[in-house]
C-alpha cells in the first residue's frame, strides 16, 4: 500500500545533527524539506563532546544558540602527556571570545543538541519531520528525484519526489550507494572503549582540561564534559573481546585512580572503530551526501560532527539557489569541491594525533608531527580556507582571502552581526551604500569593522551565508559597483 504521494524541494535522510542542521538552514529560505530518519527518536547515548566557535556560529545561523548556551562548558583546552605525566604538548583554548563572535571550544553532550535541533524543526513550518521512516530506494530523474521509504511502524510504503536528496544518514550511508562508489582511506583504524560517567557530585581534583595520555601501554583520554559528566576513552587491542572488555569490575579498576562507584556511576560504555576515510564522490546529479556519510576522523580533535555541520551550512545555500534560480552544476559542485579539502586536512591531523597517542615513542612522534597546527610543543585550532573551486574563478575573485571564514563583529549595542543578517549574504563596508542588492553591515555600526577592512588594506568585502568570504573590492567604486552586480547576485538566489 502507499501513501499519497508528496512532493518536495529537499528531502534530506538522516535526522543526526547534520540533518537537522541542514533542514533548520534551508528553512530560513523557505525551502520545503522532508526530513526521513529510520530511528523513533535521537540517538540517547552521547557521542560527541565538542565543538568549536565556528560550529556554534552556525547553530546561531540555524536558530538554536541561545536555547544550547546554557547546555554548554566552555572548555579550557586540551594536554597531551607523556608516560610520567609530564606535558609533551599543549592546546590552549583562551576562554575569552573569538572573532567568530563565540568562545573557541565547548564541552556538550550530545542527545542535547540533537533535542533542540528537533524541537525547533518541530516549530518549523515548512519542515516536514518523519521519524521511523527508512529510506530504500532513491532514483535521479534528472529534473527530479523519486524517493522510495517504508513507515517501521505500519510497514506502509511512502513514495516523494524532490528536486534535491541529501543523504545524512550516517556512517554506513544508504544514500552513498546511489553515488559512484568508493572510499579514500587515510590510514586509521583502531578499537577504542569509551566510557561516560556521571558524577554524584563535583570533583574539581579531575581538573578542566581534556588529558591525552600518551603511554605506550595505556593510551588514554579523559574530557571534562558539562555538569557532571565525565568521559574516558581507551585505546583496546584489535583482538579483544567487546563484552569482556566492558565488564563493569574490569572498568572500576580501571578507573580506580580517578572515580569509583562511592562518587560516580556509569551511564554507559561502548566500543568504537575510530576511522579515518573521505567518500570520493559527493555529489551525483541531483542526490548528495554530508556529514559521517562523507567524511569520518578519529574523535582525538573532536570535529567529526564539526565537520558535517560546515558540511550542512556550506550546502543549504547553494541548494536554496538552485531552487530559485534554477539547477547550477558549477553552484553544486563547488560544495564537493570546497568542503573535501578541508575535512580532509582535519582528519589528517586527527589521525596524527592519534598516533602521537598511542606511540610506541612520544617524544619521537612529536617531533616529526607534520602539520602547521604543532609547533614545538604547542599547538593551535586550524583555521582553514575552503578548497579553491570554480565558484570563485566565476565571480572573479582573487585569492589568498577568498575562501576564508569571516568573523563576526558586534554592534555598538553589544548584538552580534549574524543575529542581525542570519544565514545572508552581507557586504561589509567602511560607509553604509545608497543602493545594494544585500544587506549592507558598515563600520559605522560596526566599529571593528574598521580594523579589519584596514589591516588588508580592503574597501569592501562580500560574504556568503556560510560566512566564508567570496570576493572583496579594494576601492569605493568596485564596492558600489560589487554592491549592484546583479549576475553576483543571482549566485545566492
Ligand atoms: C565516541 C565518539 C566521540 C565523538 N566525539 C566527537 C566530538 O567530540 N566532536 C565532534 O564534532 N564529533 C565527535 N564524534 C562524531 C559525531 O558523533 C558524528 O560525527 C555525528 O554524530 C555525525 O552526525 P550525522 O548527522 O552526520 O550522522 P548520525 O548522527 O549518525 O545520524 C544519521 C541518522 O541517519 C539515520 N538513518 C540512517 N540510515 C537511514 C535511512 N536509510 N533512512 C532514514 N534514516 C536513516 C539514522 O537513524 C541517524 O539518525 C564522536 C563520535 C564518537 C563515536
């Protein structure tokens, strides 16, 4: 039997926190979106514990910060510690605010963020939320796409067509089937237990920060998480057996130095496969993937749900383009194009850190670490630039700052500039402009403004929803004319 049949503009599979972000920031065009998840409800157990400033600008963009902030921990950084305890390498997180308009790194739990995310889907008109609902069969069309998903409840068969299908559904994507196949692996494969805790009260004794403990025997992690959960990972042997390993004594014992069943409880313990692999097609006509269906990283950054998030808010206005304007393969493919690059230099770290983890020989491991992330004995947040693709030849833009993340300064009234403008375009300049197709943000309400157009020695620079710079003027007359260029225009819908 099947149900009516229902058309959209967007049918996204996978309500994870990739979906929902995506579904959130395409509704703030207007775009009719399905959203299909297999599963009644978000997954309980935590996953992930971290984010950066650039991700909690993004749920600012879709809506949610104000509701998550006080969810959240701001996290103090990270140290990675040798056999004897010494510090082999620091990662500071200064905990004042960034230019991102948000402070570096937060602690989170999970199953809060995706409770949010799906309570304001919930609020969203033109978001049709299906939970319990699989997707089985996807057919590109060519002008359309036909979706195919069975309600587990009823066993009833639904049928949808879209213009657009993007799969977030996860590591072992069904969606990704539909596109040419194949994997690129970057090297990393490991067995890790992971262990959540919850306090019964606090212990400032376990300190702030997120320890690495670098001990050829042991290799190890521990992560302040908010309120009173803890988290410690353990590097296992591939050979091991996964019950065994999470026999409740097994684990007090192991834990004995820090907590024991007098202070703490154990929500619950899992075993993962970290790894590290980039899907090589992201995109096939009509249907796409983001998210832990494109990319997965060792968790040792704490980005992979980062990653899918920049992958959702790097997507949502393309597509909302493409519905206005018509379907643009240069638009489309500039999100493979963009993205890949980036999460790839992301999970290259990630891996490296994790053999600095779990290395024979720290000390060794770090001296050769090969990134621009580590100097010595400290080391920095990546900040990249998107990957160059002919988005940015065709708007006649010129590099190095094209592709870069904008930050984002306050007004004079302490509002941030996205809460003003969220997830459009803005032309940022010194002097409002008497005509622009875009809301324009100048410095004379924006008083840091200044700062940074002079420091580049810039007169105007146009930024996209997803708040990466696409092209700047360097004079008065390339911003107004910049400000009028309707083909320019037409990019963003
Ligand atoms: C131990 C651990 C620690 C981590 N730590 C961090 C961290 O600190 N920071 C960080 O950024 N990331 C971290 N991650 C990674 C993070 O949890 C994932 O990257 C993130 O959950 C991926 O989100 P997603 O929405 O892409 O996919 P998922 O969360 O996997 O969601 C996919 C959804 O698709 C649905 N689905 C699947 N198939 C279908 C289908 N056929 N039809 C309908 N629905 C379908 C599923 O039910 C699911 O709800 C960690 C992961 C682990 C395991």
């Amino acid at each position: 039997m099947t149900d009516e049949h229902r058309q959209y503009d967007v049918v996204i599979v996978g309500c994870g926190p990739t979906g929902a972000t995506l579904g959130l920031l395409l509704a703030r065009s207007g775009v009719k979106v399905c959203i299909l998840d297999k599963a009644r409800d978000i997954y309980p157990l935590p996953r992930a514990v971290h984010f950066d400033d650039e991700i909690m600008r993004i749920f600012q963009n879709a809506g949610i910060a104000e509701k998550l902030a006080p969810c959240l921990h701001v996290n103090a950084g990270m140290r990675f510690l040798d056999q004897e305890g010494a510090l082999l390498l620091d990662w500071p997180r200064p905990r004042k605010i960034t230019e991102q308009g948000w402070h570096a790194s937060y602690r989170f739990h999970q199953p809060d963020l995706e409770n949010i995310l799906r309570e304001e889907l919930q609020k969203t008109e033109c978001v049709d939320v299906r939970t319990e609902t699989e997707a089985v069969e996807i057919k590109d069309e060519g002008k359309k796409v036909r979706l195919r998903a069975r309600d587990l409840d009823t066993g009833r068969k639904q049928e949808m067509t879209s213009k657009y299908v993007v799969g977030c559904d996860g590591a072992n994507s069904f969606v990704r089937q539909s596109l040419p196949q194949g994997t690129e692996d970057l090297g990393f494969q490991q067995k890790w237990l992971v262990i959540d805790v919850i306090l019964k009260s606090d212990m400032p004794q376990l300190g702030e920060y997120t320890l690495q403990y670098c001990n050829p025997n042991f290799p190890m992690t521990y992560c302040r998480n908010p309120g009173l959960r803890r988290r410690w990972e353990m590097a296992i042997d591939e050979t091991s057996d996964d019950m065994a390993v999470q026999d409740q004594n097994r684990i007090w014992q192991m834990l004995a130095k820090w907590v024991t069943p007098e202070c703490a409880e154990i929500e619950r313990t899992a075993v993962y496969q970290f790894r590290s692999l980039v899907a090589k097609h992201w995109r096939d006509g009509r249907v796409m993937i983001a998210g832990d269906a494109a990319h997965l990283t060792p968790p040792f950054m704490g980005q992979g749900m980062c990653a899918g998030i920049r992958d959702a808010s790097n997507l949502a206005w393309k597509l909302s383009s493409c519905l206005r304007n018509g379907h643009n393969d240069i638009l489309l493919s500039s999100y493979n194009e963009e993205r890949k690059p980036h999460v790839r230099k992301f999970i290259e770290t990630a891996v490296q850190l994790g053999e600095l983890i779990c290395s024979k020989t720290p000390e060794h491991a770090l001296r050769t670490f090969a990134s621009d992330a580590v100097e010595k004995n400290s080391m920095k947040s990546l900040k990249l630039p998107l990957g160059q693709s002919k988005l940015s030849e065709l708007v006649g833009a010129k590099m190095p700052l094209v592709g870069t993340l904008f930050g984002q300064p306050g007004l004079l009234s302490g509002k941030k500039m996205d809460e003003i403008y969220p997830y459009r375009p803005i032309l940022v300049t010194f002097k409002p402009l008497k005509e622009s197709l875009y809301p324009v943000a100048s410095s004379e309400e924006f008083p840091k403004l200044e700062e940074v157009l002079t420091e580049s020695n810039l007169d105007g620079v146009l930024i996209r929803p997803d708040r990466y710079l696409l092209t700047y003027t360097e004079n008065r007359a390339e911003t107004v004319s910049l400000a009028t260029d309707q083909n320019i225009r037409n990019w963003f819908a």
